[in-house]
C-alpha cells in the first residue's frame, strides 16, 4: 500500500501547465482476475489518449505523453503488489502512481488539472489510522484502514529499550507474567508483577526510549494527520501519549499485552476506538448543515458553492462519489457554466470545488451520493464560513 499523504493531495492539486490525466482503476490482488488489471489500464490509457485528441493534441504529442504510464503495463513486478484500486497521475511527462485501499471507479480524466475527488475517502471516513503497539523488548507500527492492516518497516527506529539505549531493564518490575487461560479460553491477559515499582524505577529509562522511538515515528508519519492508536499494557500508553509529540494520538488506546496479539487483532480493537471518530465527525458536519439550511450560511446549489470554494469561503463540503458535474468556471466573469455532458473544455465542478475547499483549509467529505445532506438543489452541501 503506497501512503498518500495530504502534502502529496496538495502537490497534485497545485500542479500546473500542460493537459492533465488522472486515470482510476480498481485492482485484484490474488488470483487469475489479476491478469484484468493491466488490461484495465490499457483500455482507460485508450480512453485517454483519445480525449486528448479531442483537445487538438496529435497522436505523437499524445502518445508520449503516456508513454510513462503505457511501461506500466509489461512491469511484471508493479501488478504483483495492488491494492483494492490504482490512481494514476500524468502531466509534464511526470507519471505519479498511488496503490490504495479504496476500491475507485473506472476513470479516465483530461482536464487543465488532475481530477481528487476520487481520493478524498482517504481522508475522512475511509481514510487510514496508525497503531503503534509498544511493549520494552517489541515495537510494531501498523497502518490500517477499514478494510485492511500492514505493519511498516520501520528503519533505523529503535524498536526495544536494549536498541535506544544499549541495556536491558532488569528486576522484578518489568518482568512479565503471563495469567492463565480464563475459563472461556481466550489469551491471557498480560500483566506485570510489582507494576508500581516497575513504573517509578524505569519510567526515566522508558521515556528516554519512548523519545526516541516518537522520533522516528514521526518522521515516518511526516505530513500526515491520521489517528494514531496505542496499544499497550496500561501504564506505558501514559508515558508515550507524553512523550510524544504527534498530533493526534487518539485518547483512548488498546490495553493489554501487544506481543500477544496478532496485526488483524490489533487491527480489530483500534478499529473499534477510531470508527466512531471517524463518524462523528462527518455526522456533526452534517447537522450543522442541516442547523445553518437556510440562513445564508450553507448552500445545495453549486453554482454559488464554486465560487465560494475558490474565495476560501467554504468551511466544509460533502461531494458525491461516483458522481460528476460537468462545466466551465469563467476566471474573469466568475460566472458557472454547465454542461449536459462532458466536452473538450469541461471540467468537473464538483472535483474543482472539492479541491479549492482542500487548499483553503476548508473539509471535504466524499460520501455515497445518498449521504451529501439537503434535499434541494445540486448533490453539493456546502458550510460557509461568513
């Protein structure tokens, strides 16, 4: 899974000169329906190479523009490593490719820049989180999703005590003991004998090595704000959550032994911690818009939305997936032109508005078309912030 960080958003987003094709596919990971992805691609390359004929560009100018991400499709190596869907980005004779772990709609794009909607999922409710699993002789960082979980290499972090600080903790403090099976069978509960003193002896020597791991940790995490998880037994989470200076390490954590749980366990229970955040979230944008219906200060209509988005002025944009709104924004008369259907010099005005919203700071929730709140107008809601 390739990380897509909201610097990388931005950097898409602010890209400049020349046609540019955002192409979405969705892949298999296992089986013989693998052999359908790079056939995908090579029809949605077709796609779009004859949409750039249709903005006046020849078939060489064309082709060579796409001659980076046609050597896609005979790398043998790149389609043994998917995901659940494959975004594509060419422009300038750049190609940027991103596996993910959201499952796109097919889509070929030529426009004046690169089509994002499709990526926003990311970063609400389908967007990823992180849990960090610390025990003193063992550190695993996972990055997970709704769907999905991998442990990331972490190099050169330190990932025991011994490693940050070249010795190993003794006495009966740390030493760990593991309670027998209760009577339902499940795994032992870990705990540590003589805890308290275990906490006052080493906790200068555990914040030293929990210092240094947070170091690492964010530098693997740099640029990103996905919720981070701590799973421990339960007076190392404290220690870390101060040690650490991570924005958004989530308040509740996993406690217990991490060494005893597999990656999909402890995928399972920060799931159960972040999934309600992740909602909330979304759902209190949603009746706030519902709150502000009316007053001037929320919108279904996209034609005062775009310009809105582009003035900084929209605070927080639902946009549905899947769905595309075809038209012109006029620079100079900012006047919003629609198109029944997509022409050479359309572009889509939902994906434009989302974007702009980005860049301002504002929110943006790509959703199922059925879950944009208002029920008049176009499938935009929009929350002003004057």
């Amino acid at each position: 899974m390739d990380r897509m960080t909201k610097d990388d958003l931005q950097s898409l987003l602010t890209s400049a000169g020349g046609p540019h094709v955002s192409i979405f596919l969705p892949t298999v990971r296992a089986g013989q329906e693998t052999q359908q992805n790079p056939i995908r691609l090579k029809n949605l390359l077709r796609d779009a190479q004859k949409r750039l004929q249709e903005r006046g560009i020849d078939d060489d100018a064309a082709g060579n523009l796409l001659a980076p991400a046609r050597r896609l499709l005979d790398d043998h190596d790149f389609w043994q490593h998917q995901e659940d869907g494959l975004a594509l980005f060419v422009a300038n004779g750049d190609l940027r490719t991103y596996r993910l772990p959201v499952r796109f709609h097919e889509l070929a794009a030529v426009e004046d820049r690169f089509h994002l909607k499709s990526l926003f999922p990311l970063f609400n409710l389908e967007g990823h989180f992180y849990v960090l699993a610390l025990a003193i002789n063992s550190v695993r960082l996972l990055e997970g999703t709704r769907y999905e979980v991998r442990e990331v290499d972490l190099r050169d972090v330190p990932k025991s005590l011994a490693d940050a600080l070249g010795y190993e903790l003794e006495g009966e403090g740390l030493r760990l003991h593991l309670a027998s099976r209760n009577a339902s069978g499940a795994p032992p509960d870990a705990v540590f004998h003589g805890q308290s003193a275990g906490e006052e002896d080493h906790k200068d020597e555990i914040r030293k090595f929990f210092s240094l791991l947070d170091r690492g940790v964010q530098e693997y995490l740099s640029g990103d704000n996905a919720p981070l998880v701590l799973a421990g037994v339960d007076y190392l989470l404290p220690i870390y959550r101060d040690a650490s200076g991570y924005s958004n390490v989530c308040k509740d954590g996993v406690v217990g032994n991490p060494e005893m749980l597999s990656s999909e366990e402890l995928h399972r229970k920060a799931w159960s911690l972040v999934e309600e955040h992740f909602r909330a979230e979304r759902r209190s944008a949603a009746e706030r818009f519902g709150d502000l219906a009316g007053t001037g200060r929320a919108s279904n209509q996209l034609d005062e939305v775009l310009p809105a988005a582009i003035d900084g002025r929209v605070d927080t944009l639902f946009v549905p997936r899947g769905v595309r709104a075809w038209g012109r924004f006029g620079e100079a008369d900012r006047r919003v032109e629609r198109h029944d259907e997509q022409r050479s010099d359309s572009e889509d005005l939902l994906d434009r508005a989302a974007g702009q919203t980005f860049l301002n700071g504002g929110r943006v929730f790509a959703v199922a078309p059925e879950e944009v709140p208002g029920d008049n107008g176009d499938p935009v809601a929009a929350i002003y912030r004057w």
